[in-house]
C-alpha cells in the first residue's frame, strides 16, 4: 500500500516540475501588468504586439518546422525502441518504466533549477569582480584618483550632446584597447569602470566599458557616446543591462523601480546617489528619436539612465528608468547590504532549497527501496535453502 502512494507520489511530483512553469508562463501570459510581482487584470494586449512583431513569427514558423522533423525523429527512434523493448527479458521490461520515469524527472528537474542555480552563479561572479574592483581602488592613492577623475571629466567634456547610433542591444563586440575610452575610469585594465547598486531590487552589478552581448550577459554596460557615469552638470550616462535572461536576473526587475526610488553608481572613491524621477515603459527600439530624446544632456541637470529591453521574450521596445543626482547618506546603500543576512539568502533561494529538499527525499525513498527489496531478495534466498 505505502509502495503504491510513493508511486503516486513520485508521479505527481514528475508532472508538477513539467507543467508548473508552463502553467505559470500561460497564466502571466495574460497579466495587464509589466510585472510579475502583481496581477494587474486580464488582457490579450501582449498576444497582440507578439502576432504583430515579424521577427517572433518567423521565429514561430521555424519552431512548427523543427517541431515536425522532431516528431518524425521522435516517432522513428520510438518504434524502433519499441520494437527492442519487445526483444528485452521479462526483467528489464519491469525496470525500464522506472528507469525512464527516473530520467524524466531529472531533466525536469534540471530545468526547473536552472534558472535559480545559473542566477546564483552568475551573483558570485558579478561579487568577485566588484570585490576585485574595490580592492584594485583601495591600493590607490590620492594622486591616482586626481588623475582618473580628470581623465574622466576631460573625456566628458568633449560630449555635447549624447548621441544614440542604432541599438544597444544589437552592438557587435569591438576591439576597444586601443581606443581612448578604453583608457578612461578602468583601474583595473579589465574593462570594469565601477559598479551599480539597487538596493529596491537587491542588485549590485558590475559597470563595463560598452555593450557588447558578453558584457552584456554579466552585467550592466555603459552606453558610449553617452556621458561616463562620473556625476557633473549638464551629463547624462546611460547604464544598459539585459532582462529576462535565463541565466541572470541583472536588470529584469527594474520594472519595480517607481519614481522617489534610489540607485548608486560606485566609481573610484566615490558614491553617486539618484532618485528615480522619469519612467518611459514601452518606447519602440526602432524610435531613435523618442530614445535620443530621453537620454539627451540636460542643462544644469546630472542624469543617469538605466535602459533595458521589454516586454521579456519579444523585447521589441525599451524601458527607461532615470534618476537625478541627490546627496548621498549612504542609508539605503548601507541597508541593501546588511540585508544579505540568512534570513534574506533564504528567502531569495527558496526555489532551489525547495527543490533540493524534493530531490534529497527523492534520493532517501529510493534507497530505502533499494534496501528493502534486497533483504527482501536475501530472506526469499535463504527460506528457499
């Protein structure tokens, strides 16, 4: 009786790590509202902007494709499994159900923990190089700060006005060694010209030297032609991060931010605050002027623009959360920190100790299966003597 509740049991558990995350998708699918933290009422609206959008249905018409010939493949490589399985020893063909439902349930697992292990993962990379960051300024001394710092505003100087060539999401890596802007604000010759932190969203990232796709997959890039994120009258830096992404949350959630909201930018010995004051949602990546326009210098006004890709999946507009400079009282910085207590960690990687809790009781189950059908096996053995 208990072997056949357990049987029940490890089923349902292989149905629910499949079908959960794809319920999920469909019923967020649905959801008014940009984020996934609230329900904000029912709409076709995304379904809409999908069906209109040429790059995601040609993308569609090349999944029915590989969905077909995958059938066919599926479809010859089961009969002829089929047809072996027929062949097998009447033991086997009792152990085969348990084996392949064993290893359904491990790729099933692995897809539902990719995201969180690959976030976290990605975390500990993004620490190591802001601790790599931090310890490189910290070697410093003053005169090397006076000489950065000028550097950096000599380089702003020569920016009247930001300018916006094409997408940033779209940029080809190029070979910037050599250039000028490689040599401004990068202490550690590693591209790295300081760090972002959100304290709302709990992010703390890394600031490379342009957007190239490999920066862009670790963390935030600074947009050039924009001015460097050094604070001053009349600059505006745009920071660009990707969202959505599988294997890191990096900007995804900076939909959250609202205005009166603060970020930190950490270059060199110094600790820039801004207050979001500006939130463009949905701007069209194709609308260069509407985009020029949002992160255009502003007389008398020190900007910093945070510029990421939306809605996830079709990412066929952009959204801009702006702040302006505000005195630094380290309050909140400070706070986001102290917040990556056990209790925070916890809460953060509920998923991935949940799901090794499933597995571990999983793996417990089996064993003692294993244990019992052995002595089982032993006691059959010896009555038969």
């Amino acid at each position: 009786m208990i072997r056949k509740y357990l049987q029940k049991i490890y089923l349902a558990l292989i149905f629910i790590l499949l079908y959960a995350p794809i319920v999920t998708l469909v019923v967020l699918s649905f959801n008014q509202s940009k984020t996934r933290a609230k329900w904000g009422g029912f709409t076709l609206k995304w379904y809409k902007e999908l069906f209109q959008n040429e790059q995601i249905m040609s993308a569609f018409y090349t999944t029915l494709i590989i969905a077909f010939i995958s059938a066919a493949i599926a479809t010859i490589i089961g009969t002829a499994a089929a047809i072996a399985i027929q062949g097998m020893k009447q033991k086997w063909k009792q152990k085969l159900p348990g084996i392949l439902l064993g290893l359904v349930f491990l790729v099933g697992l692995g897809i539902f923990a990719y995201p969180t292990v690959a976030d976290q993962w990605n975390k500990y990379h993004q620490s190591r190089a802001i601790a790599s960051y931090e310890e490189t300024v910290a070697d410093m001394d003053e005169v090397d700060y006076q000489k950065l710092w000028e550097m950096a505003e000599e380089y702003n100087s020569q920016i009247g006005n930001n300018t916006f060539d094409g997408d940033a999401f779209s940029q080809e890596e190029q070979n910037m060694r050599e250039s000028k802007y490689w040599s401004v604000l990068n202490p550690g010759d590693n591209g790295i010209m300081g760090y972002i932190s959100i304290p709302k969203i709990e992010q703390r990232l890394p600031i490379y030297h342009g957007t190239s796709e490999a920066v862009l997959q670790i963390g935030a890039g600074h947009m050039s032609g924009t001015s460097l994120p050094v604070g001053g009258k009349g600059k505006h830096s745009v920071l660009a991060a990707h969202r959505g992404l599988p294997s890191a949350k990096l900007f995804t959630d900076i939909d959250q931010l609202v205005e009166g909201d603060k970020f930190y930018v950490h270059v060199l010995d110094k600790v820039l605050a801004y207050e979001v004051d500006q939130i463009l949602p949905m701007v069209e990546k194709d609308d260069t002027d509407t985009l020029t326009e949002a992160m255009k210098n502003v007389e008398g006004e020190d900007y910093v623009t945070l510029f990421t890709c939306t809605p996830y999946g079709v990412n066929s507009h952009r959204l801009l959360v702006r702040g302006h400079s505000v005195p630094y009282n380290g309050e909140d910085d400070e706070k986001a920190i102290a917040n990556e207590s056990m209790l925070q960690t916890v809460k953060d990687y509920y998923m991935l100790y949940a799901i090794l809790a499933v597995a571990a009781a999983i793996l417990i189950t089996v064993l003692i299966k294993i244990i019992r059908d052995r002595k089982v096996s032993r006691g059959s053995k010896e009555g038969g003597k």
